[in-house]
C-alpha cells in the first residue's frame, strides 16, 4: 500500500513539478509583459503544490527524503509525469494548448481528490483546486480566443493541438497504482474523468473552431515511467544542474 | 521570579501589527492567515494557513512572526501549517479590505472584479491580465483616469 501511495503522490508532484518548470521557462521571453507574469505566476502556484505533494511522498516513503531531494536528486526514469507535461514549450500556442488539455484533467483530478479518504491528500486538493480553477479559465481563454483569432494563430493553434492530442489519452488509462488507489478510496478512477473532459474540451474546442484529431491513439509510458520522451532528460540537465554540480548545497 | 505566560488576547494583539511583508498596509490578522494560537504546556502554536501554495511570502511571513514573537520574549514557540480549510479572501478583515483601497489594491469581491478604480472611484474599469505582480493580484486599468491598479483576486 504505501509503495503504491508514494507513487501516486510521485505522479501528482511530477506532473506539477515539470509543468512548472517548463512554463518557467517563458520567464522574461513571453510575448508581452502580461503573458510573461501569468505564466511565472502559474508556474509558481504548480512549483508550490509541488512541494506539497513531494513533501508528502517523502514523508510516506519514510526514508528521509525530502520534496527538493526527491525534485533534485533523482534521474529521468524515476520520474513519473505524464508525458503531455515534459513536452517542449514550443511557440506561445503550443505552450497554451498543452496548459489547457493540461489543466482540464488537473482541475478534475483534484476535485475528485477533494473527496479523498486520506486527510492530507484532500486538504492538498483542496488548497490546489483553488488555483487550477483560474489556470482553466484563463488557458481556456486563450485557446479560443487564439483559436478563433487571426489565420496564423487559427493554423498554429490547430497545429498545436494535433502535436499535442496523442498525449492526452494517458490521463485516462488505469494501471496497477491507480486501482489501488481506487479501491482505498484515495483518488478516482482515471476512466471516470474521461466523459467530462471530453464533454469540456468538445465545447472549448468548437468555440476555439479547431478540429479535434480523430485518431485516439495515445502515447503513454510517463506515469509508469516505463518510456520518457527524449525531451525530459534535456530538461532534468538544466532544471538539477546546481544540485549535480554541488551536490547538497544551500542557500 | 514568577513568570506567566503572556494570555492569547495579547498574542493576537502582538500579531495584529506583523505586516504583510508585501502589502505591508495590512496585517497578517488582517490577512487571515492566522488560524489559530494555543498554549501546549510551555509552547506557544501558531497556525498559519498559506494564501497560495507557492507563494515566496511564506517562508517570510514564519520568520516574521517567529521574530515578532521572539521580541515579546516568547522562548518556546511552533509554527505549524494548515491547508484546510483552503484560504479564501473572505477572511480579510474589513479594516484589512479597507486599508487594500487606501493602498491603491482594489479589494477582492465575489463578483470577481474591482467595485470601482481604488483612485478616481470611477466604475469605468477593464481587467488587463488575470495574474499581476504577486500571486493574490490581478492586473486592471481604470478608462477613466487610465491608470492601471492592482485587484486583490477574489478566492
């Protein structure tokens, strides 16, 4: 049970730690001021939820690892986000696209975890839910607004999102760790979000008039960590550089 | 010597003139971050709440009131967190609403947006960003005297 339960706190931290730190990496480069501080704020509210669902991991793990050990200290295949997250920034577009498919199954996810049977996750869930709310509403904003924007943004916001679609399907696959989830009463079944956010991003999506790729294949391999993606090494060599270079070093 | 323990009331007093360390206009009681203050035999527990999970302010805020409480001679003191229930702006305190507007930050409203520009009052007001330069603030401008201010978000 509890190796079950530090993987699944594993999967929340890292989902928000990689996200956080790849819209991190729009600071002072976004394409205007606004866009720039909404992503670092963003980014810091995923950075914070971070430490808390690592800080928790750690303490269920009992083997004196902390949130910023776990964060710096372990290597690509022990990392257990979801590969749509670890995915580079590309344009502005792109980045946005992958925030909303992102935060609509976030938002759920946390809601379900607000009724959870463990105390510490609910209250987790519930701190969260608060900001992933304003992240929807303002990633769903922008999509449609780009998406039933100009010609060029219309074509790079479709682009985006035919990029991106193939990693949505892995938010919804059930494995050994989430049944057991299940079946404590900690967290929902992934499957049974899925009517939901197909019904919200159907509606996001004809506002935004961008067509949802009809293939539902989807790529998976990041939660389980059985197969990242090539791009979350390069990032795991910027985002820990300090802490393999020195190792433990503090302020 | 016979020493007392100093009572609640003068706790929370000796908080209520903590500032924010961002807004420093208002009080961390103000705030309503301060959840609860207890004596646990000879400790002194403060439980404080976080108004969003990354904020950088955290960690100041614990040394501020550790510092504050420190001067008044507290020696055996904790600071303990508390995520739930969630912080939600309806714990700022009207004095602590009131000081916002003074300041120049639009006071957060269920409505989820500024009542009126915290400068000229006029209701002529556009939201220009949903985030702003801390984590609780969102960007607006007023189109009557077309300067930008900050709104306190409403959560």
């Amino acid at each position: 049970m509890s190796d079950a339960l530090f993987e699944f706190l594993c999967r929340m931290g890292d989902n928000t730690l990689v996200l956080g730190h790849r819209i991190s990496e729009w600071c002072g480069v976004a394409p205007v001021l606004e866009e720039d501080i909404a992503l670092a704020n963003t980014a810091l509210d995923l950075i914070g939820q971070t430490q808390l669902w690592l800080g928790l991991a750690g303490e269920v793990e009992d083997k004196g690892r902390d949130a910023d050990r776990l964060a710096f200290h372990r290597d690509v295949w022990d990392f257990r986000n979801l590969l749509l997250v670890e995915q580079p920034n590309g344009d502005f577009g792109r980045t946005m696209m992958r925030q909303f498919l992102f935060d609509g199954w976030h938002l759920a996810q946390l809601k379900g975890l607000m009724g959870s049977d463990n105390d510490q996750i609910a209250a987790i869930a519930e701190k969260s839910v608060k900001e992933v709310t304003y992240h929807h509403e303002r990633a769903t904003d922008t999509v449609i607004g780009l998406g039933d924007g100009t010609e060029e943004s219309h074509k790079r916001m479709q682009a985006a999102l035919d990029r991106l679609y193939p990693y949505v399907g892995e938010m919804f696959i059930s494995d050994a760790v989430d049944e057991e989830m299940v079946s404590a009463g900690i967290a929902p079944d992934p499957a049974s979000l899925r009517p939901g956010y197909d019904a919200m991003l159907d509606a996001v999506l004809t506002e935004a008039t961008l067509q949802k790729p009809a293939d539902d294949f989807a790529h998976k391999g990041g939660k389980s960590g059985a197969r990242h993606t090539e791009h979350l090494g390069h990032m795991l060599t910027q985002m820990q550089w300090l802490q393999r270079a020195y190792p433990d070093a503090t302020w | 010597m016979v020493t007392e323990k100093p009572s609640l009331e003068s706790v929370w007093s000796w908080l209520s003139a903590v500032p924010d360390p961002e807004i420093p206009v208002i009080s961390l009681t103000d705030l309503g971050i301060i959840r609860d203050v207890q004596w646990r035999d000879e400790t002194l527990e403060v439980t404080v709440t976080p108004t969003y999970s990354g904020c950088p302010a955290t960690s100041i805020i614990n040394l501020d009131i550790e510092t504050a409480l420190r001067a008044k001679g507290i020696e055996k003191l904790t600071l303990k967190r508390q995520l739930s229930p969630a912080w939600t702006t309806d714990w700022l305190t009207d004095t602590g609403k009131a000081r916002l507007e003074e300041y120049g930050i639009a006071p957060p409203r269920p409505a989820g947006g500024p009542q009126h520009c915290p400068r000229c009052k006029s209701t002529q007001v556009e939201k220009i960003s949903q985030f702003g330069s801390t984590p609780c603030k969102a960007q607006w401008r007023c189109q009557s005297c077309l300067e930008p201010f900050d709104y306190f978000k409403c959560i």
